[in-house]
C-alpha cells in the first residue's frame, strides 16, 4: 500500500482518506477517491472513475461508475448511478436508477432538454446533474440526460424522463 499523503493511502489506483471506512468485499475500481468519513458498504461496486465528497454513503448492492458524489449524499441500496453528478445532500432511496444510456432506439444518442429544447449531447452514455438536497424516491428511475435543479422530489416509482416532458 503506497501513501498517496498523510490522509490518504493508495491502493490500484484508489485513493481511500484513512477516516473513510470501506466494508469487505466491496469492488472498488480506479481511478477512485473515497473522501473523509464516507462509508461504503459490502458489495458495493466503483468503476470507472468517480470521485466521492467527504461523509457520502454508498450502501450494499449499489453500483456508481464515473460519477462525482458531493458531501453529505447517500445512496441507501440496489441503487446505479451511471455518468452523473450528485450535488450535496442528496438522498437516493433503496432501487432508485440513474440511467445513463438508451437503448430503446437504433441511435442511442443522449438529448439533453433546455427550455423547450432538446440539445443532443455528443457522447453515448450520461446520466443526470442531480441539484444540491434533492430526494429520489424508492424504485424511481431517472433518464439519460436529466437535469435536476436544487431541492428536487422524485416520488417512490416516479419515472422522470425530461426527453419526453
């Protein structure tokens, strides 16, 4: 294990703040920083490269690949986030997806909607901006290229999908 500072050790390409507890048997795939005091529970499963705030909360069963989690924000458990921002505070009920790609049609191009307008985003995988203090309810689902603003309530099995609103 190398010493990445007096704060963090490194392991494969992880950096893991020493107060940060990771359980055993989580998966954990560079390159990834788990900041002070985050928790991340067994069978967890990081990839791609994330990045997680101090005191984040990743719970048994979730997977986050590429993705920034903010401070304070919890993903209970069976949770995915895929290619997305979390701000702070944000709290994601048991189930609840971030989708971050479409395979519902020949072209799986993201589209992304501002205003009255969907403006396609050149890459194939995205997930959502998630505001500061929002809440995804239990088992809802959130659409490739969400934009959600500060404060957000997605209710329990609630589907946003802002391609089509």
């Amino acid at each position: 294990m190398e010493t990445a500072n007096d704060d963090f050790d490194v392991i494969d390409n992880v950096l893991i703040h020493r107060t940060a507890i990771v359980e055993r048997n989580a998966v954990l795939k560079g390159p990834l920083v788990i900041g002070p005091r985050s928790f991340i529970a067994s069978g967890a499963y990081l990839r791609g490269g994330c990045w997680l705030d101090e005191d984040c909360v990743i719970g048994p069963g979730c997977e986050v690949k590429s993705s920034f989690i903010f401070a304070s924000s919890k993903l209970a458990h069976f949770n995915f986030v895929g290619d997305s921002i979390l701000g702070e505070r944000v709290n994601v009920e048991a189930g609840a997806l971030i989708c971050n790609y479409r395979n519902e049609r020949p072209q799986a191009g993201i589209r992304v909607r501002i205003g009255a307008n969907l403006v396609t985003v050149d890459a194939n995988k995205f997930g959502a901006l998630v505001g500061d203090y929002s809440r995804l309810g239990a088992n809802s689902v959130v659409a490739p290229g969400a934009l959600l603003s500060h404060g957000t309530l997605l209710g329990r099995t609630e589907l946003l999908d802002q391609e089509h609103a």
